[in-house]
C-alpha cells in the first residue's frame, strides 16, 4: 500500500479528463475564464492507462473520473473501460454535472463505472442559472433520471452549499433526495481561488442538526464510497444525507486521496502548494520502475492538512484546474 509520511494509506485517486465545463459554477471557474489547458498537454488514453496501471500495483484501487466536466472529453467510455480493467482498480466512479449523462448514461454503465456523483445546488430553476450560469435544471434533472435508468446504484448528489444562495433550498433537495433513492451529500465552499474566496461560506454543523430533527436521522456507519462524507440515514435505512466540512470539521487526519490533473500534475492537496508532474516522465521514456519510484516520491510531498481557514488566500488554483 501507498503510505505518505503520516502513515495515511493513500488509495484513491481522482483523475481530471479535462478542465473544460459547459457550466460557469460561481465557486469553480471565474466567470470569462478562457485560459483552459491546450489539449497538446492532456495526458493521452494511454498515458493514462498506463500511470494508472503503476498506481494500482502500488495499491491505489479507487479511481473517480472527474474534470472539470468529464463528458466533455471524447470517447470517456473507451476510457473507463481500460481503466476498470486494470488489475487492481475494484471501484472505478465518475463525478458529473450530468447536461451530457443522458447520451451516455448506459455506456459508461457498460464501460466499469459503478458509481456517479452529480453536482445540483438546487432544484430551483432561477438559483440554478445564478449558479451555474445558464438555464441547465431540465438537462441536470433528465441525466439523473437517465443515469437511474441505466443501472447506476447509488446516486449521490453533490450540493454546495453557499449562505445568501441556496441555503434555502437544503430541505427541498433532502426530500427530493429521499423520494427518488438518492445520496444527497451536502458540502462546504472552499476558498479555491478568487471564484471559491467570493462564495459565501455555510457552516454545515447547525444544518445537519437541524435537518437529523425535521427527518428523523441517525448516524449511519456503513462506508458509502471512499470520500469524507460522515453519513445520517433515516430511520428505516432506505436514505441517507452526508456532510463534508472541510471548513467546520476537516478530516485531513484521514484523508486517502490525490488529485491527478488532466496534464499530468499530481495534486496532493486541495489547499497546498504541493505537487509532481508525471507528464515530463510519461514523454521521456521513463520506465515502469521509474514511475513507481515517481509515485512513492510524490507521496511523500502530501501535507499534514490544508490551511484554509489560516490562510485563505493562499491557493489561487481554482477547482477546475486542480480536478474536482
């Protein structure tokens, strides 16, 4: 297994396809952003491929395809399915905006992706184009229902929530959540960048006592995926409402996670400075050998926890660019 320095296991990796989106989130690109990565630097299916097949032997067996907007880069199935074929990945998932899930919705299925995760900060039709930047609720709303259809067991829906935004809109999406099956997972903003430092920051912890009284939740100690979620379900286990705070309550201290951008750069934290570029390695010839000693040295670099709250403006990266 992959161990950093304070003897966390580090077995999960979320792999950026792309920095591109065909939404403008408030929180996750500035708005008339056009300094995208050129797609000469996008790691290639293979090179992928084959860095991935390095971080498996090594241990790392969680992959979630994120982006930016992930379906934006052609051919995801063919990827995916190399990628769950690889020995060693046992949970391969795929983190959405889900405009584009209903056109591939049963090939991803096909491919080895097990689980999706969608972004819907309300089910207000108005908030919604305030967030994301145009009129999507219709398209979000028909993915999800395509990527039920399809198979997909469990759907967790990812919610940000912002105070002066969508704060209102918590309860609405919990019931939402609960009448059609879905994992609704509520987040905190983090300062990302200008665009996450101007995102009015909601203190979870009121909020998830407020809602474990209105429905009735209980602490649920059955794992739901590999992330940071802590978990309330209902009484009768058939929904459950998670809460990652990694503002309010961090767990870094558990933290089994890198981030992989689409050119390459391994981002061992969301709010350090920390990283190490595979794609130099991967064009020169490195040997197989050489990435796992690559790996193991980046590893190393990954920091004790972030400092969002010491030092906010520290990180001028925005989400996008690092991978979701």
């Amino acid at each position: 297994m992959l161990s950093d320095r304070f003897g966390r296991s580090i077995d999960y990796l979320r792999l950026s396809v792309t920095d591109r989106c065909d939404l403008r989130c408030t929180y996750c690109i500035p708005k008339g952003f056009k300094g995208f990565e050129e797609p000469k630097h996008w790691l290639t299916f293979d090179e992928i491929e084959r860095l991935l097949s390095v971080f498996a032997r090594l241990g790392t067996s969680r992959v979630r395809l994120t982006g930016g907007e992930p379906l934006l880069r052609r051919n995801l199935p063919e990827l995916a399915a190399r990628i769950a074929h690889l020995p060693g990945i046992r949970d391969l998932s795929l983190s959405t905006n889900a405009t584009r899930l209903g056109r591939h919705a049963a090939a991803l299925k096909e491919a080895g992706v097990s689980r999706i995760n969608v972004s819907l900060d309300s089910l207000d039709r108005g908030c919604m184009e305030k967030i994301t930047g145009r009129d999507s609720l219709d398209q979000i709303l028909d993915g999800i229902m395509a990527g039920k259809a399809a198979g997909f067991d469990p759907i967790k829906i990812n919610m940000v929530a912002m105070q002066g935004i969508n704060e209102g809109e918590i309860d609405a999406m919990v019931e939402f959540c609960i009448a059609h099956g879905f994992i609704l997972r509520l987040i905190e903003a983090m300062p990302m960048g200008e665009t996450g430092r101007g995102t009015g920051f909601l203190d979870l912890g009121p909020v998830q006592a407020r809602l474990a009284e209105k429905f009735s939740l209980q602490p649920q100690a059955v794992e739901l995926g590999g992330g940071p979620a802590r978990y309330l379900a209902t009484a009768d286990g058939k929904a459950s409402v998670g809460f990652i705070t990694p503002m309010s309550q961090h767990f870094c201290a558990t933290c089994n996670r890198v981030r992989l951008s689409v050119d390459g750069t391994l981002y061992l934290c969301l709010g350090q400075e920390e990283k190490f570029e595979f794609r130099p390695l991967l064009r020169d010839g490195a040997s197989d050998l050489e990435l796992e000693a690559a790996i193991r040295s980046a590893i190393e670099l990954k920091p004790q926890q972030h400092e969002f709250r010491e030092r906010p403006s520290k990180i001028v990266r925005f989400m996008a660019q690092t991978g979701g």
